[in-house]
C-alpha cells in the first residue's frame, strides 16, 4: 500500500531548505518525492497534512547526542580497551583550552574493572583535567582540576552527589 502526503510543507533535507510538493510512503518507506500531480496515480491513499509540516524523523535511542557533537573535537575512550594504551592518548592529548575534557571513560572495557585514579591522572597532565565516565554521571579529575575549583579535602560534597575519597579523606 502507498500513502501520498501532500498540501503541507515537506522538507527533505537532501539540501539546506529542499522542500517538495509531495511524498510517496510504500511499506514505511519514502518511494518517491515530487507534485502531487505526478505521484497521485501510484498512491493507494491519500493524506491532506493541512499546511503542516513534514520532515524525516530524527529518532534519539538515547544517545546524549550533545555528547556526540563534543566527541567530534575532544578525546573519547569508549573504544579503547588497554590501559597502556588510554594512558598514552591522555598524556598525549593536547588542546589550546584551559580544560582537558575527556569523554567516554569505561571501566568495564579493562581487565579487573580498572579505574584511573587522581595520582595517575596527576602523572598525566598538569593541566586541568576531567576524563567524564561513558554515562557522562561520573568523572576523575586530577589535582590542577581540583585547584582550578578550590575544591579542598574540607569541602563538603555538592548537594545530590559526593566526592569519592581515599582512606584519609582525601
């Protein structure tokens, strides 16, 4: 069965502003974009969308697609799997910001669930640095990004989280 939907503004976005008069659906599937005129005779049924809009879905499955974008130009680890290895790419990692941000942190890609902790960290980058964990609720930062912040063993944790701290309350 196909469906025609027409009268409406119909964007699409196979360039910046590409509008058509009409599109035909087969199966859930766009077949063909044109005038209602030329794709009347292959529709089945018709729907009149009234001067609304229609445009190709963007569907989210979860995917803080923010994050996304800001993978694009900061160093993402969810593919990496060795510790030697996500060590070189921090240390390496240079930016012309007053942060390193880091993105996509995933324990559970290494051996014994390993978790990079604030003197590693140190040994990596003395500049300000916050390696966010795949869910984007967590972080390791190292001592500059604790400076940077005034964030001091007294501080008391922010209303709704905590900081994880050593033996000595550090």
């Amino acid at each position: 069965m196909s469906t025609l939907y027409y009268n409406g503004t119909i964007y699409t976005m196979a360039a910046p502003m590409d509008k058509v008069e009409a599109v035909l659906i087969h199966n859930g599937t766009i077949e063909k974009t044109g005038s209602f005129e030329e794709l009347k005779a292959a529709a089945d049924e018709f729907v009149d969308l009234n001067g609304k809009t229609m445009m190709p879905a963007l569907t989210d499955v979860h995917q803080h697609l923010v994050m996304i974008g800001k993978k694009l130009e900061l160093l993402a680890l969810d593919d990496v799997t060795d510790i030697g290895e996500m060590k070189k790419q921090v240390k390496a990692f240079k930016t012309n910001r007053t942060w390193n941000n880091i993105l996509g942190y995933d324990e559970n890609n290494f051996e014994n669930q390993y978790k990079i902790n604030i003197k590693e960290l140190d040994e990596l980058t003395d500049k300000p640095t916050l390696i966010t964990r795949i869910c984007a609720h967590a972080g390791v930062v190292n001592s500059a990004a604790f400076d940077a912040l005034n964030i001091t063993k007294d501080t008391e944790n922010p209303e709704g989280g905590y900081f994880e701290r050593d033996d000595q309350g550090s």
